[in-house]
C-alpha cells in the first residue's frame, strides 16, 4: 500500500513557480490542512532553500539521533528526501530546524556508500530504492510499511511533481493561484515532465473545492481521477 500523496503549490495563473514570491506562511498555513505525517521534499528545492539559512548552530536544540522517528504525540511530519546522487550535506541543519519529527533519505542502490556513512554519522535514516533514480512508489510503500505514513504532503518543484504525477502517485493536487502571469519558455511549471506521446497521458481531475482565501489569491483543490497509462 502506498500513502496518500497530495502536491501543494503555489503557482501564477500560467502554473509557473519562478518569479513568484508566495506568501510563504499562507503556504504553509494551508499546507497543515493535511495534517500530513510525512513531507516529501525535493532534494533541488532543499538546496536551494538551505542556500539561504544562516548556518550556526542553535544552542537549543537536541542531538539529531534524539530527533529520530519517536513519540507517539508528536505529530510533526517526518521529513523525507529524495537524493539518490546524496547531494543534500544539510541534515543537521534540516533537523535543527524543529519543523519535522525525524529525517529519512530515499537513495538508491548506486548512492555512494560515503554518502551513507555520512548519513549513518548523524543518525539519519536511509532506504535504498531504485537502481538509479529513486523507485518512488517503493518508496512510498517503504514509508508507509516501516513508519507506518498515511499522507505525504509534497513540497517541491516541478520535478519530482512530475515524477510523481506521472508514475501515477498523486491522490491530490492543491494549487494557491496567485493573481498574475509569468510567460517564458523554460519549463518551470509545477508539473515538469517528458511531452506526452498519448492522449491517454492526461491526468483528468475532480474539483474538491475552490476557496479564495487571500485577495486575489484563490485555493484550488483537485483529487486526480485517472491514473495515468
Ligand atoms: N511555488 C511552490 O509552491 C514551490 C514549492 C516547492 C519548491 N519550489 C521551487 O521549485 C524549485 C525546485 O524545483 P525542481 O523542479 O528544480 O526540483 P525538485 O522537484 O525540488 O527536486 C527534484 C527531485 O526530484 C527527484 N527526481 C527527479 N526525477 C526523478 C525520477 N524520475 N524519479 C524519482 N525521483 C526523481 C530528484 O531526486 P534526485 O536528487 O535523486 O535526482 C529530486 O529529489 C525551487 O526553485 C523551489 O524554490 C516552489
């Protein structure tokens, strides 16, 4: 069995993500709607996003191995990237951060063991799914077989939106549509994907609810229909 898997962005009326500035607590505010207990997050947006963290150390926090996949009450999400080419050397900081319960990488067979050992030197847990890129929906049945995950709240680009759109994942899609048009001919939607070959390729979807929830701005969401062939 797979979790639930539900993509939320926020995006312009042309569905791009670059040149926006999202109200990023609106974002997130809507996101907990969920109350997802895992979210899935690209490893390109994490570094991304870490770019831009101070890096000292709170002197508050707790040891990241204390941090691991824990109490029963604690109904902060587990935090989980994909990084099969183990890219992301910010887990400390990640899990400093206090907003996930626990941390766990989706690498593959081909990750290199010093990115597992440096993984294995923090405490922070890996699965290994995939030959190359990461076997998502093994991946999502890892997740729900060993920590027990209903929901994933995705929080990515368009990428791994993709990736999972496309392998047929995704129970729901949220959009925050913000008043305004982007343009441009770089694909830097929230849905990043290989041109289809198929009308059969296109995801149909049902209306959950539209709501608008800032000025202008206007929360969609959609359950998907179809599976993709
Ligand atoms: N507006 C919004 O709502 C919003 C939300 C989040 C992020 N963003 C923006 O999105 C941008 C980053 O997006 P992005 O599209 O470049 O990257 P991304 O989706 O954040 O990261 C790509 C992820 O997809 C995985 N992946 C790619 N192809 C795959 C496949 N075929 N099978 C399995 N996994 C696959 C990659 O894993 P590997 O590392 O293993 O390759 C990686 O974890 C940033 O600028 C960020 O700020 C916007």
């Amino acid at each position: 069995m797979i979790p639930r898997v539900i993509l939320h962005n926020s995006a312009s009326i042309d569905g791009r993500i670059d040149w926006l500035t999202p109200n990023v607590e609106l974002h997130y505010e809507l996101a907990a709607y969920w109350r997802a207990d895992a979210q899935l997050v690209g490893s390109e947006t994490i570094l991304i996003s870490t770019e831009e963290i101070p890096e000292e150390a709170d002197p508050n926090v707790e040891d990241l191995a204390a941090q691991q996949p824990q109490s029963p009450g604690d109904t902060r999400p587990l935090l989980v990237i994909p990084d099969s080419r183990g890219r992301v050397r910010t887990w400390d900081m990640l899990c400093k951060m206090r907003h996930w319960r626990g941390a766990v990488a989706l690498c593959t067979h081909s990750t290199s063991q010093d990115y597992l050992d440096y993984l294995g030197s923090l405490g922070v847990e890996y699965i290994l799914v995939g030959a190359d890129l990461v076997d998502l929906r093994a991946g999502l049945e890892a997740l729900h077989t060993t920590y027990g995950i209903q929901t994933v709240l995705v929080d990515s680009g368009g990428t791994l939106n993709g990736a999972l759109l496309r392998a047929g994942l995704v129970s729901e899609v949220s959009l925050l549509i913000y008043p305004c048009l982007v343009g441009g001919t770089t694909p830097q939607s929230f849905f990043r994907a290989p041109d289809l070959a198929k009308q059969a390729g296109v995801i149909e979807l049902d209306l959950i609810a539209v709501e608008q929830v800032r000025t202008g701005i206007i929360w969609l969401r959609y359950a998907v229909k179809n599976k993709p062939e």
